[in-house]
C-alpha cells in the first residue's frame, strides 16, 4: 500500500446509525485494489480487495433489507 495519505470516501449508506464502510476510490483506480475500513476505526485496520470483489460487497450490501 502506498504511503501517501489515502482520501477516504464514507459509503451511502453512512446515515443507518454510523455502522458503514469507507473506501478509497483514487487509489483503486490508480493501483487496481480497493482499500475497505470501518468509518468508526479510520487508524484500524484496511481491507485491501480486488475490483470484483468490491463490487460483489457493494452487490451484496444494496440486496441486503436494512
């Protein structure tokens, strides 16, 4: 992972009582893997997953009843 600062975008589904994901599109599309972390924990640890599988997250998180 790079050492620059990544820029951290909360997900839409950040107003279901603050249990949300962001991630960090700029450095998915400069490098191909999409950093994940939980927006209450931004120095804890990041999933980093390839493109199919975040948009398989993203799939799974609009199908889910919330």
């Amino acid at each position: 992972m790079t050492t620059e600062p990544l820029n951290w975008i909360k997900s839409s589904y950040s107003n279901n009582g603050g249990a949300c994901v962001e991630w960090a599109p700029e450095h998915a599309s400069a490098t191909g893997v999409v950093p994940v972390r939980d927006s209450k924990l931004s120095d804890g640890p990041v999933l980093m997953v390839s493109h199919s599988a975040f948009a398989g997250l993203v799939a799974l998180a609009r199908s889910t009843d919330m």
